[in-house]
C-alpha cells in the first residue's frame, strides 16, 4: 500500500527548475532510496515533500492527504520527520535538550520523558553524553542525535539525507544498522545517500535521479546488477 507517492512534480529555486515531473511511490513498510550524481535532485525531492521547497506543479500525498501547499510544521504533524544533509542538529543546546525540541508537538513533559527515554536506550552513547553540548559530539554522535530527534515524534516516515556524509567506515556500519533495525521495527524509511551500492544493499527499491528526471526505478538488488548504474554509481 502506498504510504506516499509524487506525482509528476517540478520544483525551483528561484528561476532554476531542479525537478522536472517527478513520479515516486513509497509503500509502507519499504526502505527505499534515491540515488543520483550531485545535483541530480535528490535534496530536493526530500525538502519538496517536506514542504521546504514548494512543488509548482503536481501532487504529494501522504497517507491519501496532499502535502503540497503545506508548512514544513504541518508536513512533520502529519507524521513525516526529515532528518537534513549536514545533521544540523542545535550545537550549542544539550544533547537532553535537542531532544526535547524533536518531541516539542508531544502532548506533556511527561510525554516527552517518556519518548527520551527510548532514544536513550535505542542511542546508549546519547545518554552517555545527555549534558554535552551538541557541538561536541563527533560526526558520528551527531548523526545519531539527530536520527533520535527525529524520532521523537513517532513518525510513520524517515526521511535521511547523506547519514553516512563525513563519517568513518565504521560508524558509517552503525549508522546503517541502525537504519534496518528502525524500519524491522515499523519505520518506513525513504533515503538519499551518496554511496549507492550502501544505499541499494539497504534498500528495497531504488530510483536513479539524473538532472531532475527519474530514468530508472527497481528493486534495488536488480538496480546493483544493472550495466548502466553499475557504471555510473557503482564503479570503484
């Protein structure tokens, strides 16, 4: 079942179109991932369903709701979290406190107590480190910081943009895991990462992105065994 999907949207900056008709479906439940040279409009297409970027033409529908025309606060209500390139947690707050403004739509205190929590015992290095302000933390905290800020409101879709940007192989390992143990646990994942061959051993299906458009669309093991994107994403 559909749990998002684009249809035919273009989307600009200013008087430069960067999306040009795309179409995408994301079905509960699936990891699914972009892949595409820089510029490609991967970026894009997360801050366009997040309501950062306003589509010009076509729709995004989330759970049979239109999103295009929404504020990025009434896109993450609705249930979508988008976790950005760069991390951008708040460095000079408090791990605890990034936190809390992840979970600041929670009904109560208590609430978001609760939900803390549980990022805690999901990020054990997080707890370890709950007083440290954000800029301290490494590359690798910070992305886990910012997953777990993410996933303070529950959201029904996880939206990462490059979690593996600056980090060791290593963390990068933990970081990925991560990612399959939240969608084992009912998170649907929809991911930009520059690394394509990570990307497709982690997802179910993928799309290849080239200047805006969508040119190929697959389950992901038949997009690692495919000529064209073997040698243009997946060489070396």
């Amino acid at each position: 079942m559909a749990l998002l999907e684009l249809n035919g949207v273009h989307a600009a900056y200013g008087p430069v179109g960067v999306l040009r008709g795309i179409s995408l479906r994301v079905d509960e439940g699936e990891i699914v991932t972009l892949i595409g040279a820089n510029g490609a409009g991967k970026s894009t297409t997360l801050r366009t369903i997040s309501g950062v970027v306003a589509a010009s033409q076509g729709t995004v529908v989330f759970q049979n709701q239109r999103l295009d025309g929404l504020k990025p606060h009434q896109v993450a209500a609705l249930g979508i979290a988008h976790v950005p390139e760069g991390r951008r947690i708040f460095p000079r707050l408090t791990v605890a406190e990034n936190l809390e403004m992840g979970g600041y739509r929670l009904p109560s205190k208590a609430d978001i107590g609760v939900q803390m929590e549980a990022m805690f015992q999901r990020f054990p290095r997080l707890k370890e480190r709950r007083g440290q302000l954000g800029g301290t933390l490494s590359g690798g905290e910070q992305q886990m910081l910012a997953i777990a800020r993410a996933l303070m409101m529950k959201p029904t879709l996880l939206m990462l943009d490059e979690p593996s940007m600056g980090l060791a192989p290593i963390v990068v390992e933990q970081v990925f895991a991560t990612i399959r143990e939240l969608n084992a646990a009912g998170v649907t994942v929809l991911l930009v990462e520059q690394n394509a061959y990570l990307a497709l051993q982690t997802a179910s299906r993928g799309y290849v992105l080239q200047l805006g458009e969508i040119i190929l669309e697959d389950r992901a093991e038949r997009l690692l065994d495919n000529a064209m994107v073997r040698e243009a994403y997946l060489a070396g």
